[in-house]
C-alpha cells in the first residue's frame, strides 16, 4: 500500500514514501509482544535526529522469542538512507495495520522513498537471514530516560482514574506521540502535545496556565515512557492523569483519556 496523510493521523507522511506489507499469517505473535519490543525500539529510535542514517539493528523482545529487525538497503545507488524519519513512519503504519486488523504474525515492511527501496522493518520469531548487527546497548525498556531533555531534573506523578482503555491502543497512542515529539524536536518550544489515537484514545500533555506559556517537545516524549512503564508495571491500563516537575517546577499536566472531553485534573489516585 501506499502511505498517505490519511493512514497515519497526525503525521505529515509525503506521498513519495511507500511501504508494502507482507504478512505471514500462519506464524502468529503475541500482541504484548509486538508492542513492548515496539515500544522500546521506539524509545531509543526517537533519541536519534530525524535525518540520521540507520544500518541493522535489533531489538529482541523482553516478553518472547521474536524481535523487531531494521535492515537497510545494501544495494543500488543509495543504500544506506534508512532514516529515522522513514522508520517512524513505517513501524507506525506498520502497528497501526496491526492493531486495526487485530492481525498479529510474523511480517515484513518494504520502505522505499521515491520508488527507491530504502529499507525493511521485520518482525519476527527469528532474525532474518543475512548480514545484521545487533543493538550493542542494553536491551530497550520503555523505562528508558534517553532524549534532549534528559539533562533537566524531570519528575512525574501519575494519577489513576476509573475508566478502563484498550491496552494494545494505548501502547499504539504512546507509540505515536514519541514518534510526534521527535518529528516536532525535542528540544522545540510547542504549546503543547496532542496525539488521537485510535478508539479516541488520547496523549496529552500542556504547560501549567499558571507557570509556562510553551513546553519542550521532549516533555511529552519522556512523559509518555514514564507513563507507559508505570502503567506495564501497575498493569493498570485505565484513564491516566499526569503532571511533570522540571528542575523543581511544576511544568505541565495531561495524561491518556478517552473521548473527545477534557481531563479530570481531579482524579484520585
């Protein structure tokens, strides 16, 4: 298929980026698999500039046997721009397809840039045949505190509310709000951060009225992995309410909701 704006909301996808996907459905994986190793490639994939050129990496999951593998193209004029910017948009696509067919097994995405093969995004029970080099640093969590902003002291509260979401949708939403604050830069003042997700599911996260009138991008991606570990680790998939501290001072608040409503900044923990 062919991406467009459409596909992947909130993304500015040009129409000269294509990806083709080729499932094997016949080797199922578990979903919590896709999305943890998902979620952790995605951690450390957004710390890296847009433009950055990717070769082969690895990222095994913590919870199963498969993993999700990035080979880039060896061959032909240009082979070796697999970008940060193109591996956003295709394990986006790629989890988005997942989750709304609700189809998980073994597959392929054939990234190309103007008709230009530029890479494949497998995942996978095993590592696909070939050359590769596998990711020489610790294994991805989605505890990670990896970005431009980890300088700063960076605190977070996270409050509980009653509604239940959809687990897979929220790893998808937090999935896609990384991969938004790294396509802003995370080091870029924005009003705020705003990401629907499917099933109205969404990530939000604003600077105190009171305080700031902007905060940094990174914000929001550090709150989401903060968020999204505690959530695993609670095993608490409901309503999620969050205020971040930055160096001492109250800088922002948002949380996962769902629906179109406001948040409940009065949500007990």
């Amino acid at each position: 298929s062919r991406l467009s704006q459409a596909d992947v909301a909130g993304f500015n996808v040009p129409s000269a980026f294509g990806i083709v996907l080729l499932p094997e459905v016949h080797i199922p994986i578990d979903s919590e698999e896709v999305y943890r190793t998902a979620a952790g490639m995605m951690v450390q994939v957004t710390d890296r500039p847009l433009m950055e050129a990717w070769w082969d990496r690895d990222w095994k999951s913590p919870v199963g046997n498969s993993g999700i593998y990035i080979r880039h193209n060896k061959y032909g004029r240009d082979p070796s721009r697999l970008y940060t910017q193109y591996i956003i948009w295709g394990l986006n696509y790629l989890l988005l397809t997942m989750t709304l067919t609700g189809r998980y097994c073994q597959i392929t995405a054939m990234l190309s840039y103007r008709g230009l093969p530029v890479g494949t995004i497998h995942i996978a029970t095993q590592s696909p045949a070939g050359e590769f080099r596998s990711a020489q640093e610790p294994q991805a969590s989605v505890a990670s505190d990896s970005g431009s902003v980890a300088s700063d002291d960076f605190e977070i509260r996270v409050s509980y509310g009653s509604r239940p979401l959809p687990k897979n949708v929220v790893y998808l939403t937090a999935i896609q709000a990384m991969g938004e604050a790294c396509e802003k830069g995370l080091s870029a003042a924005v009003p705020g951060m705003f990401t629907v997700g499917l099933q109205l599911v969404t990530w939000k996260l604003f600077p105190m009225p009171q305080h700031e009138r902007v905060i940094k991008a990174g914000y929001s991606r550090m709150a989401v992995i903060k968020t999204l570990a505690r959530m695993a680790l609670d095993q608490q998939f409901l309503e999620a309410f969050v205020w971040i501290k930055v160096d001492g001072h109250d800088a922002g608040m948002g949380g996962f909701t769902q629906g179109i409503a406001g948040l409940n900044l009065n949500a007990t923990s």
